[in-house]
C-alpha cells in the first residue's frame, strides 16, 4: 500500500512538472493571462500570520491517463505557425477528393498565376478572422478557403441569379440566417456577419448529411435537392457519397475547386504558384459609431483610402453610415485608435450631409427631387432610379440634409427602409361618349377619374349632364412602358395580316400549276396533302 502511495505522489509530481514547463502553440496564447509569482513574501517582524483555510474540494475527479483512448486523436505541434498559411495548413481535416476534374482544376488555376495572387491579395484582409471563427467552431480550415470558390473573396460581387458577397447568399437564405438587407445596408456583403450566417449554414449541412463534401454540395445546389437525391440513392441501392451522386455539372465542380485550391496552398511550389505571405495576425478591428457619418468622411478620419474602407465596409449600399442600423464599423488594426483620435478631435460642419426622407405620396424624380432640394440627376445616382420609373409612396430616399435637419436617422426608419418603384404614368388623350343622362361626376366615376378634372378637360361645370353619345375628352392614365409596346404591336399586326393575305393567296395561283403539270391522279393526291396544312393553319 505505501509503495503504491509512493508511486501516486511521484507521478503527480511528474505531471504537475510536465504541465509547468509546457509551451503552448502562439494560437492558444491569446486569452491565457500572464503568469503569477508563486514566490511567498517575506513577513514583517511583529505582523500577525492569519492562517489560510484549506482548500475545497472540487468534485472532479481526476483519472489516470489511458493510452488507448489517445488513439485517432490529433496531436497539435508546440511550434507556433510561421503565417497564417501555415495556421490553415495545420487545420485541414476534410477527406482529399482525388478526381480528373481536380486535376483539370488545379491546371487551370495554376495557369493564372496573376488571377491567384488577386485572390489571395483580397482575401488577405478577411482570412484571419474566418480561420479564427473555424477554429472557435471546431472546422476544417479548408473551409476557409471556399470565398476563393464562391467570390474570388470579393464582398462586392453579386451572381446573375441575386447571390451577394464572399459566401454568395442568396436573398432567401440570407433572411433565414438573419441577414439584413434593406436599403441602407445588405449583411450578405458585410465581413463579419456573413462569415457567422456561413458558417452556421455550413455546420447544419455537415449535420444533416455527415459528410463534408455533401455538406459542400448542398451548400451549392441546396439541401433539399441533395437530399432527394441522396434518398433515391440509397433507395435504389445505390453509392450516396458526392462522387456518385447524380448532380449539375456546376455543383459536380464545386468539391474539386476546392480541393484544387486546397492542395495548391498545401504546396505552392509544386505548382509554381508564389503565395503572398499573410501575417498570422488580425488585419482589422472593430470599431463603434454613435452618430451617422458619411462613408467619405469615416475614411478620411481613419486616414485610408475610400477604396479601402469600402473593401472591408462592404455591407453599406449609400453614402452614409447610419449609428442606428449599423453600430460599428470595420478599419484596418493599425488604424483604429487613429480614427478614434480623430473623431474627437473633428471640427467639421457636420459628420453627415445625407440623411432620409420618406415619400409622403408618390412621386416622380422630378417630383421628388423639387420638393427635396436635390437635382434630379443626384437624386437618381444616390437612390439608383432607373428612367420612366416613379416613386411610391412610403419609399424611403436618401437625400441631401438641408440646414433644417440636424437630428440622425431612427432605428424604425433605418431597420425598415424599402424603395418601391413603378413605372411612370402618362395620361393619354382619349374621347369617350357620354351614357344617356350622364353627368360629369358620373362620368368620372367611371373611368375612375376627379369630376373636377373632367368639367376642367371639357370646359363645362362639374354640374353638367352629357346628351347620350356626346363626345367627352378625358385624359387616362397609361404607364410609360407601353407606349413602345403599342406601337410595336401595331407593326406586328400589320406583318401578320400581310401574311395571312399572301398565305390566302397562294393556294388559288398554285393548284392550276399542279393539275397541269401532273394531271388526274396525281393531282388530286396534291390537294389531298395540301388539306392538312389548311386546316393547321386555320
């Protein structure tokens, strides 16, 4: 039994020694403090020593390490990463996909090296921070590598089928992940709340299907497609696994870009690729706005270029930032505490000069414009509004602030701003005849119209009652779009009765020819067959 104690005491001694002098990797240093002075202090001559209570239990229970149960588990190197790509490196976990299209993929991306080191260079600015989220979540880091598949890393870019930002969500998705997308901002573009919908999208895929390359197909093609087709699958007895799986050619690409990318980072140098080194370190900080401020102005006061703040502000559609929507904004780490210095120090006018407006009722640009203060060719860049379209009423504007207006824009009117568009009404000048007995007011009613309008049109009192068939001018509104249209129909029907004439024509001129040409049976076999044709044109 001593001998046993014995042996307990020196192995803790060991483990509790070995704990002590361990190196723990850069990565994992952030959130452990720094280490305290177990040194005991000398006690002055005459100081009353108050004994210390002996330390509580704890409940846990600790066990003696087992070998096997090491087993299959990673074994992380005490080494920090010389870069970040390093950090990704160590990260990979997912199954390598070993196909001809990943092969075809690798040669096309190794064939444009220009167009790589693009990428990487957007990509630079937001890598860290997703690496950081992946490995908070517990992900494969090769997921940190599909905005190069989605986007080429570019917040900006939008599909032709309405995919936004670096991950591409659709606006659907982007809702069911809490995106926010109105007129002020678009969350399917913004860094940090993207990357977050991602992610949680990404994770209940590979929870559903178990498998990472499904997980990556349904991310692509859709969850509910790739269920179907896994279900039938496994139905017909069949393999389920992505390799085998009937799919789009878009999506049965999708994998093998990724894993080409994957192994062109895992060793660059097999294929001639120069990797730009990225610091394994964060590129931008958080930083909180408490009034609106125009886009111009934040970048100025950080000291960067437009471009730049734009790049990791991409979220924001107009040319103000709103406190109430968007409570902070993203700069470059070394740039921070700069703006911070200037911001309290700005002796500016103002942080913003726009601001927004509600239609009261709707309008045209023009309209609109008049009663703002703006030109109308301002106010239709800033709100993009197309030609020949209106305003509807309650559509939120984005409009010069004039000298009246200093408070900032609410939160109601920030969270639920729209832009509602129409085309624009025209009132066409048309004559219509009076029903027997029929007076202005009811005429009006009619055709939906003032009775103040229709007496002013035909320069008769409001109290006047038409003669039945009496010609009345009224004005009826038609939208602008189809005025062309119209005329472009007219032209249509002329061709098809120019046509309908000949092919009336036609059968009169040819059947003497035929019946003198071939003669009595066969003849007759000629109008036999032109019959069926008569009767599908009719």
């Amino acid at each position: 039994m001593l001998n046993a104690l014995r042996h307990w005491i020196v192995a803790a001694t060991l483990l509790l020694t070995g704990c002590a002098t361990l190196e723990w990797p850069l990565s994992m240093q952030r959130d452990v403090p720094a280490p305290v002075s177990t040194a005991i202090p000398a006690v002055p001559t005459g100081a009353t020593v108050t004994p210390v209570d002996p330390p509580r239990a704890t409940g846990i229970r600790l066990q003696p390490l087992q070998p096997s149960l090491l087993r299959g588990q990673d074994v992380h190197p005490l080494t920090a990463p010389q870069d970040l790509w390093d950090r990704i490196r160590r990260g990979f976990a997912m199954p390598d996909l070993d196909t001809e299209l990943v092969r075809e993929r690798e040669l096309w991306y190794s064939s444009r090296p220009d167009y790589v080191e693009r990428m990487v260079e957007r990509g630079s600015k937001y890598l860290f921070h997703i690496v950081e989220e992946l490995e908070c979540r517990n992900m494969p880091t090769e997921l940190a590598l599909l905005p190069f598949v989605e986007s080429a890393f570019n917040p900006q870019a939008i599909s032709s089928a309405k995919a936004a930002g670096m991950w591409q969500f659709m606006p659907a998705t982007g809702r069911n992940f809490d995106l926010r997308q109105n007129m002020f901002q678009d969350d399917r573009r913004d860094v940090l709340a993207s990357t977050r919908a991602a992610l949680d999208y990404l994770q209940k895929l590979y929870d559903m299907f178990g498998d990472w390359h499904l997980a990556l197909a349904a991310y692509n093609w859709g969850e509910g497609r790739v269920t179907r087709a896994v279900t039938q699958a496994r139905k017909a007895g069949a393999s389920a696994s992505y390799a085998d799986l009937p799919m789009p050619m878009e999506t049965r690409m999708y994998v093998p870009k990724l894993q080409a990318v994957k192994n062109i980072i895992a060793a660059p140098d097999a294929f001639r690729i120069r990797l730009p080194s990225i610091p394994n370190h964060p590129y931008f900080q958080t930083v909180e706005i408490r009034q609106d401020i125009d886009v111009a102005v934040a970048a100025s006061l950080a000291e960067i270029s437009l471009a730049e703040f734009r790049s990791l502000n991409p979220s924001s559609t107009k040319p103000v930032l709103l406190a109430a929507g968007h409570p902070q904004i993203l700069l470059p780490w070394d740039k921070a505490e700069r703006f911070q210095s200037n911001l309290e120090s700005f002796t500016g006018d103002r942080l913003a000069s726009w601001t927004a407006w509600i239609a009261p009722t709707t309008l045209t640009a023009r309209e609109a414009a008049k009663r703002i203060g703006m030109g109308e060719d301002e106010l239709r860049s800033v709100n993009k509004i197309p030609p020949r379209m209106q305003i509807r009423a309650g559509s939120t504007l984005v409009v010069r602030r004039s000298n009246g207006i200093r408070h900032d824009v609410s939160e109601r009117v920030a969270e639920n701003s729209y832009l509602a568009l129409a085309p624009e009404v025209v009132l066409r000048k048309t004559w219509v005849r009076a029903r027997k007995k029929e007076s202005v007011a009811q005429l009006a009613a009619r055709y939906k119209l003032s009775a103040a309008s229709v007496a002013q049109w035909n320069k008769v009192s409001s109290s006047v009652t038409f003669a039945k068939g009496q010609k009345v001018l009224v004005y009826l509104p038609t939208t602008a779009k189809k005025r062309p249209l119209r005329s472009a129909q007219k032209h249509a029907q002329a061709a098809t009765k120019a046509k309908a004439h000949t092919s009336a024509r036609s059968p009169t001129r040819a059947a003497p020819k035929a019946t003198k040409k071939l003669g009595g049976k066969a003849g007759k076999t000629k109008g036999k067959k032109a019959a069926p044709k008569t009767k599908t044109r009719r």
